[in-house]
C-alpha cells in the first residue's frame, strides 16, 4: 500500500511519489515550482548548437529536436502583444514551464517590456522577422535580409542584454525558401519549423484548438507543438492542453542554444529522427553510396609484347584476317522478271485497288458464287415438285419457285391436250 511504504514527511514529497506510481517518470517538479505542488514543471533542458542541425522540425524537414518519448516542447509565435502574452506568461509561470518564443520585431519595438519580461521569465527568446510578411519564399535577398535583420536587431535592442537573444529564427507562415534558409545557416541560425501545429491562428474555437494540439501529440508521441500568444483561443485553450499534457504522462524540455560555458547536450545522430529506424523496421531506400578519395588517379600504361618476353617476329594475330574469297560473292541479286508483277485486267485485286471498283469486286464475287446455289437447288427436286404441285402461286413466289417462260409454256401445252370423251355426253349429242 502506498500508505505504508511511503513516509508522510511533506506534501510535495507525496505528490512525487503518487506521481512516479501512476506514470513511471517525475511529470511535474514541486520543488523546482514553490507554490504550486501540482505543476507540470520543466523536466529538462536541451542545449542544441545551430551549427550541428540547422534545420529542425518535421513539418517541413527530415530532423527534429532529440526528444525522448512523450517529451514536448512548446512554442509561442509573434508576440509580444500585452493584452495576451502577459496571459500566456501568467499560465506558463503557475506550471513552472518554460518554452520558446518567436519575437516579431514590430512587436518588440512597439512593446519592449513585453520581451524583457520573457527574459526574466527564464524563457528562450528567438525571432521571427520584422513585420511578418508571407512571401519568404519568394522574396529577393535585398527583400527578406532588411526583414530577418530588423527583427533580430529591434528584438535585442529591448533587451537589457542583448546576448539573451538565441540563433533561432522560424520563419513567418513556414513559407520556406532554400535562399532564406542558406542566408541564415551562414549566420549560424538556426531553422526552426514544427513537428505538429493547433492552428490556433484560424477562426476556430478553443476548444478545436485543445482538441488539435493533443490529437496530434498523441499521433506522433513526441515534438515542438507551435502555438501563437497573440490569439485569444490560445488563452482559452492553454490551461486544458497542460492540464491533458500532465494526465497522460508527458513532459515539457526546454531548449537553449549551446555557449562557450555551456556546450551542446550530447545526442547521437539518431536522435534528431522523429522515429529512428530499428533493425525490426526494413529501410525504405538505399544506403549512399561513398564519395571514395583515391590517393592516385594517374593511369598505367598498357604493356606491349616486349614486356611479356613473346617474339614479335614471326607474330600472327589471333583474329583471323579477311580472306580474298569474301570478295568474290555477288554483291547484288539478279532482277525478277516483269511477269512477276503482272495482274490480269478485270481480277479482283485490281478492281479492290480502287474504291470506286470494290462494287464491281463485290458484284463478281456474287457471281462466283450463284452456280454452287444452283446446284443445290437441284440436289433436293423432290422439294421443288412439292411446291410446284402443292404450294399456291403467293407461297411459290415467296420461296423463289416461280416458274419461267418456258415453265408457261410447257403448261399450256399440258392443258391444250385432248381429254377423254365421258359417255354421257355421246348419249346426250345422239338424242
């Protein structure tokens, strides 16, 4: 039982242990946040150097921050604005986390105070352009350098000192660009996109807000979470997604950039995958090939017969030479006779050549074919008798028996011939 195996010395000391129990891994740290021993509390903190990975974040590239398994890192776009970054401020400090901040330089000159509280705060301040224009990827050097320039410079002049300005920058709507992203990798900054956003900046409620941010932390179990402290439904939604961070077991790291004084957390390069592959898991591409260095390119000469001790008198090749007998086969074949084209005039093939003749073809084809219909009429007269006795003249003409003129003659013949004298008529004429 909890109750006897843990000594009640503290409240916080309770808190911890419950923690540990239910979870497995210290979610909050109430002796790092006096006042409040229920925080969800910063775990740990990252030290990344720029110039080792350059670019981060899923969304938009192939590496992200080395993250362990259900660790967040949360991100707060174009502020400062007073009415809702002090907000956001407010809720961050009573959880005792800390997270990092893109500074749009209008903003820091219009509101200096605003980012010198963040850097009393403890929070990581980065920058996120001068007046937030969505054609970086667009844009011209002599556009976008006076853009990147004018934020970074008015975000640390409000700065008390300006060496707490770290090397990040993400860039306004991620409207990437390989020229912006070169131009600020040769400056040592780094790149900074997102593993997953709440679209906060649509016109949605709070709660979609909320209900984003953790639908899609739990797809992928890990990231940078990008958020906006100029929006009110970030307010709204900000103490329920770290209310539903802390039930589900996750913790929050906070990143700064590596110094003199305090070099890079030590990482594999495996690590800055989102999911590494395992030897479980078949890799989807081909490894690269190596770029060899070889430490000599000149060629060797080919060797010549003297230099494998052969005779070069008396040589014969190894191919056979074309012999004289080749040449004395015909080069051309005799040609045909003129009656190996010739066609008879008035055959089908001729007539078939012509559209105008396929008629004519057709009709002589036709023709072809009545005697064998003839014959075959006379191989069945019992059917023809049976239709010229039988069958009346209509059914004759529709089966095509009709009789010919001499057909008509032979049968007027038949009916001019004598007929016999009955009796009775001779009894009648002798009376």
């Amino acid at each position: 039982m909890v109750g006897t195996s843990v000594v009640v010395r503290t409240r916080s000391w309770i808190v911890l242990c419950l923690g540990l129990l239910t979870v497995g891994a210290p979610a909050a740290h109430a002796a790092d946040c006096p006042g409040h021993p229920d925080a969800l509390g910063t775990s740990r903190t990252l030290v990344v150097d720029p110039h080792e990975h350059p670019r981060i974040g899923t969304m938009q590239y192939r590496e992200t921050l080395p993250l362990k398994d259900h660790e967040v890192v949360l991100t707060f776009d174009d502020g400062p604005l007073p009415k809702y970054s002090n907000q956001v401020l407010q809720i961050l400090a009573d959880e005792c986390i800390k997270a990092t901040f893109f500074i749009i330089g209008g903003q820091a000159k219009a509101n200096p105070e605003g980012v010198r509280k963040l850097v009393a705060a403890g929070h990581t301040v980065g920058t996120h352009s001068m007046t937030h224009p969505l054609t970086f990827d667009r844009m011209p050097i002599e556009k976008f350098e006076p853009e990147i320039n004018g934020g970074i410079e008015w975000t640390s002049a409000a700065m008390i000192d300006p060496s707490k300005l770290a090397p990040f920058f993400r860039i306004p709507g991620l409207m990437r660009a390989e020229g912006v992203e070169n131009y600020l990798i040769s400056r040592g900054i780094q790149v900074w996109s997102a593993d997953f956003p709440a679209d906060d900046w649509r016109h949605v409620s709070s709660d979609r807000v909320y209900q984003l941010a953790i639908q899609r932390l739990e797809a992928k179990g890990k990231g940078i979470l990008l958020l906006h402290d100029i929006q009110p439904r970030t307010v709204a939604a900000l103490p329920k997604i770290i209310r539903d961070l802390k039930a589900r077991g996750y913790r929050i790291v906070h990143v700064v950039p590596a110094t003199a004084e305090q070099p890079a957390t030590p990482t594999t390069p495996v690590e800055w995958l989102l999911h590494p592959p395992t030897e479980t898991v078949p890799i989807a591409r081909w490894p690269a090939v190596p770029n060899f260095v070889f430490t000599q390119t000149e060629t060797l000469a080919a060797p010549s017969l003297a230099d494998l001790n052969a005779q070069t008198s008396g040589y014969q090749p190894l191919l056979p030479r074309k012999t004289m007998a080749l040449a004395d086969v015909a080069a051309t074949l005799p040609v045909p006779g003129r009656d190996l084209f010739a066609i008879p005039e008035g055959s089908i093939e001729v007539l078939l050549s012509t559209t105008l003749s396929r008629r004519a073809a057709s009709r002589l084809a036709m023709a072809a074919e009545t005697p064998r219909a003839a014959r075959g009429k006379a191989a069945r007269p019992h059917r023809t008798a049976r239709a010229a006795h039988g069958t009346p003249k209509h059914a004759a003409e529709a089966n095509g028996t009709v009789p010919t003129s001499a057909g008509v003659k032979s049968a007027a013949a038949k009916s001019a011939a004598p007929r016999p004298t009955r009796v009775a008529s001779l009894k009648k004429r002798a009376q």
